[in-house]
C-alpha cells in the first residue's frame, strides 16, 4: 500500500510540474504579446505609469501579482485601458484576455 501511495505522489507532482510548464508557455505565447502590444508602453520598468509594470509578470500568478492582476481584469473588462489614443486589443483579444 505505501509503495502504491508513494507512486500516487510522484505522478501527482509530475502532472503538477508540467501542467504549470503549460501554463507558463501559453502565458508567453498568447498572453505577454498582448501585454507587450497594448500596456508595456506605459506601464514598464522605466515610466510606471500610476505605479504599475507588467513586464515583470508571467504566468505563475504569484500572490504579490493577484492584485494586479485583478486590476489588469478591471481595466480590460471597463475598457478603461487603453487609453483612447492608443492602439486597442480588438474584441476577441480582449475575451481573451479576461
């Protein structure tokens, strides 16, 4: 029985392992490029605008990004981000996205 449970618990812990390696690589294939595109003009290392960078994120969701990551939510579900006079994710990124 424990040789059985200790087989359950490496599986477990592979699938976990990889199921976050996927999780990374469809945040840098699908999600950084339009973070890229539409918020890293403004909200990077250099300018901060209102505070805030995104081009430290990736796509663990670590607890200190949750609030930003709830605004992010915010300002792309309101459409309050971008502002008007920058280029806009179009309606399936922002479905997307959210």
């Amino acid at each position: 029985m424990r040789t059985t449970l200790r087989i359950f618990l490496v599986f477990a812990v592979l699938i976990a392992e990889r199921g976050r390696a996927a999780e990374e690589a469809d945040f840098q294939g699908d999600v950084q490029p339009l973070l890229q595109k539409f918020c890293l003009r403004c909200h990077n290392v250099e300018k901060m605008t209102s505070g805030i960078r995104v081009d430290r994120l990736d796509g663990s969701l670590e607890d200190r990004h949750l609030f930003l990551w709830k605004d992010i939510l915010k300002q792309i579900n309101t459409e309050a981000m971008p502002p008007e006079d920058e280029p806009h994710p179009t309606a399936d990124q922002r479905r997307f996205l959210v």
